[in-house]
C-alpha cells in the first residue's frame, strides 16, 4: 500500500488562527519576541552559574532542583507559554557572556535548559551541548558534511527534540544570521492556494535515519508532517531527508501528488516576508519549538583566528508538555535520554560531561 493512502483527514481541514500563525515582515516590526533579563534576574543566573561552575556535577544526573530559581521563575514560566502556546519561540537578551568564562556561560544556559526541559543527548559520544562551531570547508550538498560544522547555509528543517536551543558564544565575522519560519502559516498557506494537496501533509513519509545518523538501527522512519490531533498544530517538517530517503530498497516511491506538496511547502517557506531573521549578540539564547517553527541559518564569513570564530552551544530538550501527538511523531525513536544510550545500542560514553569541557569544539576529523 502507498503511504499516502495510510491517513484521511476525518473532517475538512481548516487555516490556523493561532499565535503559532505568524508571519516574518510583521513579528521583525516589533520586539514582542525579545526578552530582556532584568538585573536581579541576571544576579541570580550568574550567582547560580558560579556555583554550578565550582560544584562541576555530571551534567548527565544534575537536576534542576539543586539550582532552582527565584528571580527568573516567572520569567523561565513565560518563556514555556511561548514556546508551548504561542508564538513558539523566544530570544533572552542581556547575558554579559563578555566578561564570563565559556565554562560560566554554559553553566548558566545548562541551568535554564534544566528549568524549561530535560536535556537529550546529541550524538552516539552523548554530549549534552553541542557547539555548533565550522570545523570544514564542505558544503552541504556534500551528503557527509555536518550541518553544525560547515559554514555553508542550512534549509529550513525541525530537530530531534521538543525544543531547540541556541546560546551565542561569539557571531561570526559576517553572515550566519538565524531563520524562523512558522508551520501554521506555511500550512495556511498550502490550504488557500491548492487545499486539495494539503491533506498529504498529514499522511506518514519515510525519512532517511541513515544520513542523519550513521549508527541509526534503520535506514528510515516514518511521520507525517503536520500532526492536528485534538485541533493542535504541530509540524515535523525538511524535505530533504524525504527526498534521499527515496534511495533505499524497499521505501515506497513518492506520488507525483506529494512531490509537488513538498516542492510548494519549501517555496512558500522561503518567500519574502514568510521568515524572520536574528543575528546572534553575545549571550543571546533562543528557545525554539520543533513543534511550531522551522529554522535554518544563512552562510557566513568566520575570523581565521579560532578563538574569535562564530561559536554556539545548542541543547536539545524533552519538554513535558500537554501537547498532543499521534504515537512516533517526528524522529522520537532517535530520543536519547541523558542519563544513558539509545536502548539496545552499547557505545563508551566519551561525551563531554563536565561543564569545563562541554563548551569546547570538537575539532577532530570525524565531528567536521
């Protein structure tokens, strides 16, 4: 049976006027989006980080209840109701990552990340944060570069997790600015100008494991793109690990249907006025939900010296939360909790535990 015969809308699809719904040109007019820690918010994250720095606890068994805040409890509520309900993202502002250590900086965003969700690990090693930081000169048609580690620019796609987060260490020299592009309105979209292409959206697509994982125990998983459980958007989208998956045996070929609603949903992604872009200030942090936005990066010029080039940390979080989703959404077979590997997969943890070491790039071959 073809994939796309799997799933029928039970009822005629309907736009989303959510504020999930949002369009670039209109959120860049104003700030609503930006949150500016007060002083006595700031106080506390560094007084925290401090101590987190000089206790240096396994950042696999840490909890959130050794660090909890007072000051920013409010705010770290807030920034859950917009990743969660809202707009689904924020950007905290005011960080003085200048006059920290790398080491404090990470400790303070470990701390937040503790507060909003649990961390996942990012790679077989299990490192907890991840520094996106160019270690090669491929490009990314190259299908063994590292999106994290290439300065070349990134499509539109969703990540592995309930949320995404990035922490700015250092930008880069020129470039490299972040892209938010919402679901909903992408979805609204498709339903006004071809509503008979958008139920595919909902039906389950292969997507290729292998490219994204060497070590994945599948050549692919399957999920749909958009999920509306209950009347809840929620979005897993990035054509491009669709389209590869095509080259494994046994994976049913696209319709010409589903090609062209793939084709029509990066076109509309990247229409002028659809996405919002940021450019990364140092301590700036980004709260993103996989659920509700897509993100890709624009290429950028790095400084040669190593010590001055375009560093983030990305942390990856389960967040429990109410929303719900059919069983499999998304790639929650590739979920790794913190604590341990994958089940059924035996590796030597070497990740990067200790918060002196997490925010160092990894810079051998095999991670560029």
């Amino acid at each position: 049976m073809n994939i796309a015969a799997a799933i029928t809308p039970a009822a005629p699809l309907e736009e989303i006027h959510t504020e999930a719904a949002w369009r670039g040109d209109v959120l860049s007019k104003g700030d609503g989006w930006i949150y500016q820690l007060s002083a006595e918010e700031l106080a506390e994250l560094e007084e925290l980080g401090t101590r987190f720095v000089e206790a240096d606890p396994d950042l696999r068994f840490v909890q959130k209840e050794e660090y909890p805040l007072t000051a920013c409890a409010e705010a770290v509520l807030e920034w859950g109701r917009d990743v969660d309900s809202g707009r689904g993202f924020v950007l905290v502002r005011g960080l003085r990552t200048h006059l920290y250590s790398d080491a404090l900086s990470a400790a303070i965003y470990y701390i937040l990340g503790l507060h909003m969700g649990d961390p996942i690990r990012q790679n077989e090693k299990g490192d907890l944060i991840d520094s996106v930081y160019a270690t090669s000169d491929k490009t990314m048609d190259d299908p063994t570069a590292k999106s994290s580690k290439v300065r070349d620019g990134l499509v539109y796609h969703s990540d592995s997790s309930d949320i995404v987060a990035l922490m700015c260490l250092r930008p880069a020299k020129e470039g490299g600015a972040s892209c938010l592009v919402s679901g909903a309105q992408i979805y609204n979209e498709i339903l006004r100008r071809r509503p008979d292409l958008a139920p595919l959206l909902l039906e389950p697509y292969h997507w290729d494991w292998r490219r994204q994982d060497v070590r994945a125990p599948a050549d692919t998983y399957t999920s749909p793109i958009i999920d509306l459980t209950d009347g809840v958007f929620s979005m897993y989208a990035g054509s491009l690990y669709i389209l590869t998956a095509q080259d494994y045996p046994g994976v049913p070929k696209l319709t010409d249907a589903q090609i062209e609603v793939l084709k029509l949903f990066d076109e509309i992604a990247y229409e002028p006025g659809m996405a919002i872009e940021m450019d990364f200030r140092p301590g700036d942090i980004q709260w993103l939900s996989n659920y509700a936005a897509l993100h890709a990066r624009t290429g950028f010029d790095d400084y040669p010296e190593p010590q001055r080039r375009r560093h983030l940390l990305r942390l990856w979080l389960s967040r429990q939360g109410d929303r719900p989703v059919i069983d499999g959404f998304g790639k929650n077979g590739v979920v790794q909790v913190r604590h341990k590997p994958r089940e059924g997969v035996t590796v030597d943890d070497q990740g990067f535990f200790r918060i002196k070491d997490a925010p160092v790039p990894r810079l051998l071959a095999d991670h560029g």
